[in-house]
C-alpha cells in the first residue's frame, strides 16, 4: 500500500485538482492523508471529499509531517504538496518500482516542472530550479530527495521525529539523516506538475520562511558551502535567464525581481539574526 500524506494550509487554489490526481492512480491499494494547519477557507470541505483520514495538527510543518506518518499503514509513504499534480493515472505504479532495484533506495524523487497554464513566475522558478538539480546530479553537491518524494514506509518514520519543530526545510532534514545513514535517492524522471510561486509576494514570504531556517541551521541543511549556494543562484540563476531567453520564453524577463526578493528575503533574515546576536551579547 501507498500512503499519500498531503499537509495543508488555504490550500483551496490547487487542493481538488492535487487530490484528484492522486485518487485517480491505478496503483491497486493506496490511502489518504491530509494534514491541516488551521485552514479557513474551503481546504477541509474539499479535503473531505477525497481523503480517508483529514488530521488538523496545530505547529510545523514537520510536525504535521509526523502525525501523518504516524497515521500511515503503507508500505511507502508518499509525501506531497497541495499544490502537485501526477501526470497520469499509471505515474505511482512506475515510482514504486524503482524501489526494487535496490534495498538500499529509501527514496523515489521526481523531477518538478510548472504545469502549461502555470504563472511566469512560476516557470522562471521551475527554470532556475532545473539549473540547479542537474547541476547537484552532475557534481554530486547538495540534498536531492526532499519533498514530493516517495519513502519506504519504516525509514522514513524512523527520521521524521528529527524534523518535528521544523517548518521549513523539514524535508532537508529528513533527507540528510537518510543520506548519513547510507541510503541512496532514486530520481524518477517522469515529472510532476507543481503549481507553486505564483507571485512575487508570496514568493518573498516563502523565501523569509526558508532564509529563517538556514540562518539558523546553516547551508549544511542543504549539504552545501555558502559558496555553493552563491553559485547555485546567481551563476546557475543567469544561466536559466539566458538560456530561457534565447529560447523565447518570456518568464525569464522576470529572473531580475525574482532575484531581487529572494535576496532581500535571505539578507533581511541575515540582518535581523545579526542584530539579535548583537543585542544579546552587548
């Protein structure tokens, strides 16, 4: 059995549609899971339709994470997004069998890409992110195997608890204890539509969200130096820009103010950190 574990939060944009594709697998026995954060808006009305348990767990994300877990009676977990779409109704059937090529594979991750209709900013996110993962796959640096991945069942319960008081970045956390332990990712290149980063604003507060954890934890999270992640970003980040406009896409005209908020997200997070250093110790 698969265990689909889907937190949630306002999730009522992209919810029906990400249920939908989940419930429609032709994998012969699946569950889910939806794990809500306090939604006010129609997410547990749609949740209600689909899902064979809804749990509201009040904290972080990893929090939420666990509870589902804990819930879970799959073999393998699948832990996605509320804003993720599966390609097509054979998609988990083909994830799952990854997993037998080797007992050591505690992971199947997919490659992420914007559905067709999805916002520009949405597509200069997902071409940058491209950048960035064949990258990591190329120098064998940085975490793959986050989130919107599938997990054996007992190895991903066994780290979760690590990642319970953490909101984000909770998925690094789990994938870097799996990598110490000595088990290995699968990536599956048959990729899921994520329809996230819709606009500059809500960009900016997931970038503050992500700059909070690393100031506190450190680019370690990711398996990166900080010079890693400058190449990541500015290097791999102009690549996708020129490569995007050669090619005639039009969401790369927007990588100059995406640049922007994610760098004044991650330097006013530096900023304030800094400061609260300073007080502490004046």
């Amino acid at each position: 059995m698969v265990s689909f574990v889907v937190p949630t939060m306002n999730s009522e944009r992209t919810l029906e549609a990400a249920l939908s594709s989940f419930a429609g697998q032709d994998f012969p026995r699946k569950e889910l899971i939806v794990v809500d954060g306090g939604s006010v808006d129609r997410t547990l009305e749609i949740a209600g339709r689909f899902v064979d348990e809804v749990l509201v767990v009040h904290g972080p994300c990893g929090l939420a994470v666990l509870r589902g877990i804990e819930r879970s009676r799959g073999d393998f977990i699948a832990l996605f997004d509320s804003d993720v779409v599966l390609p097509s109704r054979t998609w988990l059937s083909g994830a799952v069998r990854l997993f037998e090529v080797s007992d050591r594979i505690s992971t199947v991750w997919p490659l992420n890409i914007p559905p067709p209709s999805a916002a520009l900013l949405t597509k200069t996110y997902f071409r940058h992110w491209t950048e960035i993962v064949e990258n990591r796959l190329r120098s064998q640096k940085g975490l793959l195997g986050g989130g919107n991945s599938l997990y054996r069942a007992e190895l991903i319960a066994s780290v979760a608890p690590l990642a319970k008081d953490v909101h984000w970045g909770d998925d690094f956390v789990r994938s870097r204890e799996l990598r110490r332990r000595g088990y290995k990712v699968a990536v599956y290149r048959d990729p899921i539509l994520h329809n996230t980063m819709v606009s500059i604003a809500g960009f900016y507060r997931k970038q503050r969200a992500g700059a909070h954890t690393f100031v506190q934890r450190g680019f370690e999270t990711m398996g990166l130096t900080a010079r890693d992640v400058l190449f990541e970003q500015y290097v791999l980040g102009a690549s996708s820009m020129v490569k995007g406009l050669l090619s005639g896409d039009v969401s790369a005209l927007l990588f100059p103010p995406y640049m922007l908020a994610r760098t004044l997200a991650y330097g006013k997070e530096s900023a304030r950190a800094f400061l609260s250093k300073w007080h502490s110790e004046s």
